[in-house]
C-alpha cells in the first residue's frame, strides 16, 4: 500500500513537472518573426553613430535584418547603405559590452555609450568605463580586447524565455 501511494505521488510530481516545464521548452525553441523582433541596440539606429556622431533612435518603418537582429533607422536611405554593407555599420557585440566580455563577463550594453575603434562600432554598458577606455585605448590594446571579447562570447549560452 506505502509503495503504491508513493509511486502514484512520484507519477503526479512527475506529471506535474513536466506539465509546468513544457511551455518554456516550446518557447525556448520559438524565434520571433522580424515583424515582432524586439530591435537591436534598442532600436538605435548604427549608421547615425557613423554619421552623427552621436546615437539617434530609428523607427520600426525603416529596418534591416544582419545576422538574426533587426535594426531600426531613421529614413530608407540608410537602410539602402545599411544592406550595402551591413558589417561596416553593426555593431562588434551587439548585445553585451566587450570591455566586460574580455573581462568574462556578460553585461549587456548601453547605446548612448559608444566608441568607433578602428571602423568597429563598440557599444559599452558604463559612462565611465568607456571614457576610461577612451583615453588609455590605443590600436594594440583594442585588438587585445577584441579577440578577448569574441572568446568569451563564443563560450555564451544563450537562453529565450519568450
């Protein structure tokens, strides 16, 4: 009678667990349609870096896709020089800042915090870390950087919950 009542509460746990873990393993294998993509670099436009000089929000009317982010503009000309070219324009660690990256951290970035190094668009999570980087960052160290950052974000595992 104990092995009984103690299989069946095994039996509904188990039922119960998977019952509660199924919707995230179906959403984790869900990708959002480019209609639906929350935009890169929240939706900050990466030319405006290049051209202004400074970061400048696009729209959701003006967007492209490069290598599985969709990013947003501010008019159909620089999504035509975006397509053009799109490794010129995107940026380096669209997600996480590579200062942290190289330090084996994943912190995700700020885009009103930006440097242009060697034609890289950098985008960093802190004021103050960037400004730092600015003035002590020649070309040696940012390549040393770099080749840190992409390591470390080859060794990422990502994760969707959506």
């Amino acid at each position: 009678m104990f092995t009984r009542a103690l299989t069946s509460s095994m039996t509904a746990t188990a039922a119960a667990l998977a019952l509660a873990l199924s919707p995230l393993s179906a959403q984790s294998q869900r990708r959002p349609t480019d209609m639906n993509q929350d935009p890169a670099i929240e939706g900050y436009s990466p030319l405006s870096y290049f051209e202004l000089g400074r970061p400048q929000k696009g729209s959701p009317a003006y967007r492209s896709t490069y290598q599985g982010k969709q990013y947003w503009f501010t008019s159909a000309e620089q999504v035509a020089r975006f397509e053009a070219d799109p490794a010129a324009y995107a940026p380096a660690f669209p997600d996480h800042c590579p200062y942290s990256l190289a330090l084996g951290r994943a912190v995700a970035i700020d885009p009103s915090h930006f440097l242009i190094v060697g034609g890289n668009l950098l985008l960093f999570h802190d004021r103050a870390e960037m400004a730092t980087l600015r003035r002590t960052l020649d070309a040696e160290k940012a390549d040393r950087m770099l080749q840190r950052a992409r390591a470390a974000r080859s060794n990422l595992l990502e994760l969707d919950f959506d």
